[in-house]
C-alpha cells in the first residue's frame, strides 16, 4: 500500500506570525472542543463522506471554512485539522486537536503563507462572490492531490437563494412558506466551474439532505486555475436562480452540474486522492 507523506499546513514559524496578527488585530485564537460533545456518534454528511474518501489515507490534513457548531470538522478523522469561522459556537476548553481560527476566511487566508490541506470543505458565507474568493484563496491552498467540497450549491426553493439570509427568509414567510434554509447564490459557483479548462474536474454530489460540489485538479497542476476577470464573474452573477432550476413540483438541477451519486463521487475521488505514488 502507498502512503502518502503530507506536508503540515503550518510551520511553527507560519503559526506564531498568523497568532501575532490575529492578536494585534484583537482576535482571539482560540483552541477548544465542546465541554460536552454536540455530535452525533455518526458525524454528518459530509464528514461520512470524507472518512470514507480518505479511508486509505494514512495521514491528512483538513480545512473547514465556516464550522458553526463544529459537527462535521469534530467527526473528521484528519490527523490535523483547521477550522475557520468569525463566530464559532464551540464551548470554550482546550483543543483535541482542531485548531480554530476566529477570524473570517479572508483574514486567514490573507495571513497564510504556505498551508497545504488534502480536504478543504467551503461552508462560510453564503454569498457567491465571497464563495467564490474562498475558491480561489482554497486553489492555493490545497494539495496537488486534494479535494475541494462546496457546501450549499443547490437552493431548495427560489427564495433560498436570495441574499442576504434575513430577506430570503422574510420574502418565504410572505409567501406561506414556513421553512429556514438558506443557500444564498452559491449555485453560481458551478456556472464559473463550466469556464475551467478540462484538467479540472467538478461535479453535484446528489446527498440526501443537501447536495454539494467538489473540484479537483487530475493532473494535480492547480497552478493553472484561472484568474477571471471581474466582468467574467459580474457576468455570472447577473444570473437570476430561474433560469438554472425548476422548482416546481421538486428541485431540477441542471445536468450541466455533472450529477453524482454519493457512491459514485466517493469512488472516483477516492482513486483520484490516493493516486499518489
Ligand atoms: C452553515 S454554518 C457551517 C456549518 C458547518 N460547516 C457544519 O458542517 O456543521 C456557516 C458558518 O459560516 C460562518 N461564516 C460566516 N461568514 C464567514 C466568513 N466570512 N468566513 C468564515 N466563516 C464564516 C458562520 O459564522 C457560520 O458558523
């Protein structure tokens, strides 16, 4: 069997400076878990399917950007795993190994100098052009062989995707509708995913409870993602949530957005991660 040797995400050097900014900025880094664990013994959707991903992975590091209560990064078997998120909801105690950062993602991307990260998985702000800037912050920070999941990519209903999160809820509630969940324009990551040239694979995986896209270089050559230009993305953000899905009577999702089943985008993500020799 073929290990892998991953490279840890910080050197000691990268940690103290990205703990002194985050300190002069008066940010609290804080390294806890739950006094009493808010998890499930079986994790969540996506840490089952990470898991199972990475089954034959001896070592890997995991990037959760936007971990709220931390119920997938606390099920993430990673042996080093990093959570970011402005406002953390974790009770306060020493750290079992994650180690969170309690700044917005651009604050630690900006400060990061040369992490390397096998999974990232994108949950922060819901908002397209702040997914996308996680996107591309996560191209530099992934590794050669790494995965990126994007959670929240499908909207339930018209206005789920409505930005901000209050006014998609207000507008729902006028309509009769009773439920909170919230997408925001996320899906529009995946039209910017049909411009990628042909060494990037994309895809929809089709969970039961929320699908999610993922992306990986084959050739591992991340160097040569895309810098699009303002007006490319303006472009899409113009599009209305319409003209992608039908809503009605269930949720179409367009087959453009490569569909997969969870079995099957666990399979071609696993040969994919572990084609390290
Ligand atoms: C849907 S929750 C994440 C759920 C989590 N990934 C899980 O699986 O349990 C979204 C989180 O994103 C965080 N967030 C909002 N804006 C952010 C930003 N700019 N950078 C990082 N995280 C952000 C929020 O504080 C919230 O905790």
């Amino acid at each position: 069997m073929i290990h892998r040797v991953i490279r840890s995400p910080f050197t000691s050097e990268v940690n103290l400076r990205l703990r002194r900014l985050i300190d002069s900025f008066n940010l609290n880094l804080h390294r806890f878990v739950p006094l009493k664990s808010t998890l499930n013994a079986e994790g969540t959707e996506v840490s089952r399917f990470v898991n199972t991903v990475a089954n034959n992975i001896r070592q890997y590091s995991y990037l959760e950007v936007g971990v709220h209560r931390g119920k997938t990064i606390e099920a993430i078997r990673a042996n080093n795993r990093v959570a970011v998120d402005p406002k953390p909801l974790y009770l306060r105690r020493p750290s079992q190994g994650i180690s969170t950062f309690k700044c917005t993602s651009d604050f630690y991307f900006e400060n990061l100098q040369d992490g390397l990260f096998d999974f990232i998985y994108l949950d922060g702000l819901h908002h397209f052009r702040q997914t996308w800037k996680d996107l591309e912050n996560a191209t530099r920070a992934i590794s050669e062989f790494g995965v990126i999941l994007i959670d929240d990519v499908i909207p339930v209903d018209r206005f789920s995707a409505v930005i901000p999160q209050r006014s998609a809820l207000t507008l729902r509630k006028k309509a009769g509708g009773k439920s909170g969940a919230w997408h925001g324009d996320v899906f529009k990551v995946l039209l910017m995913f049909s411009k990628l040239p042909d060494n990037f694979c994309f895809g929809t995986i089709l969970f039961k409870q929320n699908p999610r896209a993922f992306l990986f270089a084959r050739d591992g050559n991340w160097c040569t993602f895309p810098n699009f230009s303002l007006e490319e993305i303006s472009e899409i953000d113009k599009v209305r949530v319409e003209s992608v899905f039908g809503f009605n009577p269930e949720r179409l999702i367009p087959r453009e957005f490569n569909l997969f089943t969870p079995t099957e985008a666990q399979l071609l993500l696993s040969s994919h991660i572990n084609a390290v020799s």
